[in-house]
C-alpha cells in the first residue's frame, strides 16, 4: 500500500512539475524580451525621438529653434556614424584575436585605437550638447542645464547590471 501511495503522489509532482514547465514557457514566449537584449536600432529610434520631443517640450523651442535643433541632431547622427561603425569592426578584432589566443600584447593597438575613438566620440557629444545650449535664449540654457543630467540619461544605454542585481525592467 504504502508503495502505491508513493507512485501516487510521485505522478502526481511529474504531472504538476509539466504543467508548471509548460507555463513558464508560454510565459517567457509571449513575455517582450526588449529588456534581455541590447537595445536594436528601432528602440535607439524611439529613444532619440523621446529625447527630442523632451527638449522641444520642455525648452520651449520655437518652431525655427526646432528646425536649427533637428539639422544638429541630423549632423550630429551623421558624424558619429562612422566612428560607431569603425569601432564595432574594431571589437569583433580584438575579441576575435581572444579566441585566437593572441597574446595581449599584440592586441593592444586595438584597445587604444578603440578608446581613442571613444574619446572622439565623447568630444562630439559635448559639442553637440554645447550646440544645442547656443540656440537657447538665456531662459531657455538655465532651464537647459537644470536638465542636462535627464537628457543624458535618455540618451544613453542603461549601465550592464552587476552581480546580485536583476536586468533592467523593459
């Protein structure tokens, strides 16, 4: 008796232990994953949408502001294009040469040319930034540098979490 029981309440746990299994991945499959993966280029689009209508918004720009804002966003983009893209390829090298077992020493070059870009790229921010500040009336660049920290944080990737601390929220 007490070995029928056993199989009893032993079936019973593999049949709960399937349908909490089968839950779970109906869960993560109809879950939205943009919170698991870096951001692709449509969610960087709504970022730099959602930090331009701010700025509009909240500097008050006037509709010719708004077009002098949109031509240094669209020549900011373009500058910073290429430098992305020329350090992108930079990273799949010097990561390659990992698994190549290439000795540090020889891949040091690719370090500081990576960080040289991303040097170049932080000035053209800055300016950037600075370029906007000039085409605000002085009303508008107090209001502006009161929101500096904000528009930073729109624009920039969220930091990797760290050991003991959960992904970030979709």
């Amino acid at each position: 008796m007490i070995d029928q029981r056993k199989i009893r309440i032993g079936g019973i746990a593999i049949i709960l232990l399937v349908i909490l299994n089968i839950g779970m991945m109906i869960f993560l499959l109809t879950q939205n994953q943009e919170g698991f993966r870096p951001p692709g280029p449509e969610l960087l689009r709504k970022k730099d949408q959602s930090a331009r209508t701010f700025i509009i918004r909240e500097l008050a720009f006037t509709p010719e502001q708004v077009v002098v804002f949109d031509s240094l966003r669209i020549s900011h983009r373009q500058s910073t294009k290429e430098i992305n893209q020329t350090n992108q390829k930079l990273r799949r090298q010097y990561f390659d040469q990992l698994m190549e077992n290439v000795p540090a020493s020889e891949t040091e070059y690719l370090a500081e040319e990576i960080g040289t870009n991303q040097t170049r790229l932080e000035k053209i921010l800055y300016r950037h930034f600075e370029d906007i500040r000039e085409i605000c009336t002085p009303q508008q660049r107090e209001k502006f540098d009161s929101l500096i920290k904000e528009i930073f944080k729109m624009i920039m990737p969220p930091p990797m979490p760290g050991p003991g601390h959960p992904p970030p929220a979709p």
